[in-house]
C-alpha cells in the first residue's frame, strides 16, 4: 500500500496528502486534494486542476500588485514667519537658487548691541617653552613687560641656571584687565626649573612672589649588566642606554681591546652611568662612571677617576694608552691586513690596511689625538682623511661620504672627522684604516705606541678604594 501523510485539513473536504507514488484520477465523491505535484500524472485531469490553480494564484498576486491606492493628502500647516527666516538663512543649499548659506544671520529685534565684548575673567594657559626662552614664552601668552621682567628677576635669583630646558611645560593664570588696552595681570605660574626643583610664582598684595618647591631626587648610580650577543652596540640600546653613554663606553673599551676580535657574544657588558631619578617618576643620566667587559678570553674594568675625567683600568693604568682600534661605531671587520685578492682592478696586492663594513653616514672618529695633514680626495682612496699623531705615526681613513675636519686642524682622540661613505675604488660602504709607521704600513691590530697616564702612591689607593665601592652598586640585569 501507498503510504499517505496527512497534513493539515483546514475544512472537511479539503485533504492535504503526500503522494509518493503515482495515483488514478480522483473521483467525485472523494475529497479535493489542492497540493498537487505537477512532476506527476503529467496530463491527466489532477495534473490539469494543479496547473489552472497556480496560474489563478500567480494572477490573483500579479492583480493585487497592480492595485494603488493613494494616501490621504495632509494639508500644509503654516510656518511662522520668524521660523522661515532663520530656516532660509541656516538652510543648506546652492546659492544660484537663493539659498543663504555662509551668510550671517541678521540680529533680530531682541538683539541689544553692547559697547565692548565681555571677557572672561580669568585665563587658565597651558604653554611650552620654545628656543627663544622664557622671556618669549610669556611674552607670546600675553603676560605684559612688567610682570615678565618680574618674573625673570625672581627666577635668575632662585636658579644658578636661569636658561631652561626646551619643551619645558609653564602653566599660567592671567586675570581680570580693567580696559583692553593694558595686558591682563599674571596671577600664577608654575613650571619645572630643574629635575630637584618646582618653582611658583604668584600674585600677593605686594606684587609677585615666588615659592620654591623642593622635589626629592635619589643620585645613586645606575649600574646595568647583559650579554653582548649579536651586537654590543645594539645590546646596549636595548638595555636603555643613552646614546651618547654607549658611544663612551664603546670608545673606552676601544682604547683597551680590539672590539671586533676580541669581545665574544657569551660575553657580558658591565657599566655604571650617573643617575637622577625624581620622586615624581622623571630621570636623568649623566656621563659614563664605569665600564667592564667579562669574557672568557680577559676582563675589562675601566673606572672614570681624577680631575680630568679619564678612565684608567684595574692597575692604575690609563686607557688613553694606544689607538682606538675601531675607529667606527658598531662596525664589523670586513677585510684584514695583509696580501688580498682586489675586487676591482682584479688582481692580488697588499691590503695596507683594514676595512670595517658599516652604513652610510656612520661616524668616523680619530684613533689617536693629533693633526690633519690631509683631508680631500685622492685617487682610489676618494674621501679622506689623514692624522699626524706625531713620533713617525700616522692613521689614514678612506672612502668616506663627507669630511668634518680641514687641513691643519688639530683633533683629539675620538673626536668624529668623517662619516663612512663609499667613494674611489670601492664596492660598498665601508671605512679602509690604515696605520703607518715611519712611512711604511703596519697592521692596526698589533699597534700600541702611544704612552697613558698611570696612578701611583696614594692616588692609587684612591682609585682602588672607588673601584671596589662601584662594583658593590646593586645591578640591573638586562637578560
């Protein structure tokens, strides 16, 4: 038997019923079976009625859509004449049909015309210092003459240094004027004076006083210890030290050991830098006090000491005791000395020198104190610079983008005289160091003539007595 499923029966004679399977026609006296498949009995008399009943519904919808009936018409509610006034000159639109947008609105008859605009009796100002100073600064806020010659003789005499930083935050009150014609009265100002000190000036009955408001400050040094890995130099900036403090410690450790051979990447950095940290969060750093290299090949303890600021190792020596064997910050030895086979003229002759792979633009110092007898192009060596460091020694720098030094000029150790570049018989950026001796060339690794200082007596013992008090500073691990 055919299986049937009943769906819903809206009236008695009506059945909705699935059909799987093909079915004779309906009689008369059975009930109107209205969901017809039209996939089934094609031609036959229910197969007939299905499709006429489709096309009556598919009309019926198609008439119904055809119909429109129109809405009820509202009648227009008047506009009050001072609405359609502010509407035609506030209204968006363009001004070739009549429209007033842009223009002003013309005063109404409320409107009463005052004799001076009112100000504000106070002004609150938030202002920063610029490069022409604080005079300037106050002067562009609009603090009259008087009170700004006031305020700067208040503040020369609570600071040893009137000359504030740049950037520095001045927090001003102006009041009340009596007329347009006179500045407003400064009332307060308020601002950093230095890392230790806020200062407030502020208006009294006798004219304008300042307040000194001390900030507690802790000076101990900062002593910072990592691994050198890849880098030294980028190791020290992602410790945060400041640039010009690992410039420093970079110079100092070139004084006492060839950066490039002899410093390892299981090797740790050590250094101690004068520290200012403000109970209010902000910070400053000093110059360099200390700096130590430990490696499995040697240890380096430089310590600054003395009335001169030099730095002088464990024995009392000073570091200033030979060349700087890096003449260029954070650069990698590319080429030795001695013979070579050159990549441009194409045969092998002697490397009087060694190349130090570095970018464009990075700073060239000099290995030793002395006096430019050289500085301008010459043939294959394009760019360069050359130092008389007197005793028969003279160091040459080669291929450089720009020179900072002239002829004649006298240079101290470290002092920058180019920047690295790649101009003659060059194929890249790099600096060519040489060094000569009497007129011939020697290898820059093995040369050490020039003569430090050195500590004795009780100066030494000094010196040993700061060196061990440093190492004692609690260390900040980077890594």
């Amino acid at each position: 038997m055919a299986t049937q499923v009943e769906a819903i029966r809206p009236a008695p004679w009506v059945v909705f019923r699935w059909h799987p399977t093909a079915r004779p026609a309906p009689s008369w006296d059975e009930p109107v079976d209205l969901l017809v498949d039209l996939g089934d009995d094609i031609g036959s008399a229910r197969w007939w009625r299905g499709l006429l009943t489709l096309g009556a519904l598919a009309a019926t919808a198609i008439a119904l859509g055809l119909v429109r009936v129109p809405a009820p018409r509202i009648p227009p509610v008047p506009e009050p004449a001072d609405l359609a006034l502010e509407r035609r000159a506030t209204g968006v639109g363009a001004l070739a049909s009549g429209s007033r947008t842009g223009r002003p609105v013309p005063p109404g008859p409320s409107v009463v015309r005052l004799s001076e605009i009112p100000e504000r009796p106070r002004l609150e100002l938030v202002a920063r210092l610029g490069s022409a100073g604080l005079a300037a600064a106050l002067r562009r806020s609009g603090v009259g003459p008087e009170d700004v010659a006031a305020v700067l003789r208040l503040v020369e005499g609570a600071v040893s240094s009137p000359r504030l930083e740049p950037d520095t935050e001045l927090d001003l009150v102006l009041g009340r004027r009596e007329t347009r014609r006179v500045p407003r009265p400064l009332e307060r100002l308020a601002f950093r004076a230095a890392l230790d000190l806020r200062l407030e000036v502020v208006r009294t009955p006798q004219g304008l006083a300042l307040n000194r408001i001390p900030i507690a400050v802790d000076d101990t040094p900062l002593r910072l210890q990592g691994p050198v890995g890849r880098s030294l130099a980028a190791s020290l900036r992602r410790a945060g030290v400041p640039a010009a403090v690992a410039a420093d410690f970079l110079r100092q450790l070139g004084y006492v050991l060839d950066i490039q051979r002899d410093v390892r990447a299981r090797d740790r950095f050590d250094l101690v830098v004068e520290h200012r940290r403000a109970e209010t969060g902000e910070r400053e750093f000093g110059r360099l006090l200390y700096a130590g290299l430990e490696g499995h090949r040697r240890r380096v303890a430089l310590l600054r000491f003395g009335p001169k600021g030099e730095f002088f190792g464990e024995n009392g020596e000073g570091a200033r005791r030979g060349l700087i064997r890096t003449p260029v910050e954070g650069a990698r030895l590319s080429s030795g000395f001695g013979m070579r086979f050159h990549p441009i003229l194409g045969f092998s002759r002697l490397h009087q020198g060694v190349d130090f792979a570095a970018p464009t633009g990075t700073p060239v110092v000099a290995s030793a104190a002395g006096r430019v007898t050289l500085a301008g192009w010459s043939g294959g060596y394009g760019q360069v610079v050359e130092v008389d460091h007197g005793r028969g020694l003279k160091t040459r720098y080669a291929h450089l983008s720009r020179i900072d030094v002239r002829p004649g000029q006298a240079v101290g150790q470290g002092q920058r005289i180019g920047a690295v570049g790649s101009t003659g018989l060059s194929t890249g950026p790099h600096l060519h160091y040489e060094v000569w001796r009497d007129g011939r060339a020697v290898n820059p690794a093995e040369t050490r003539f020039l003569a430090g200082p050195r500590l004795e007596g009780a100066e030494l013992a000094r010196f040993k007595a700061e060196l061990d008090r440093i190492r004692r500073l609690p260390a900040t691990s980077i890594g």
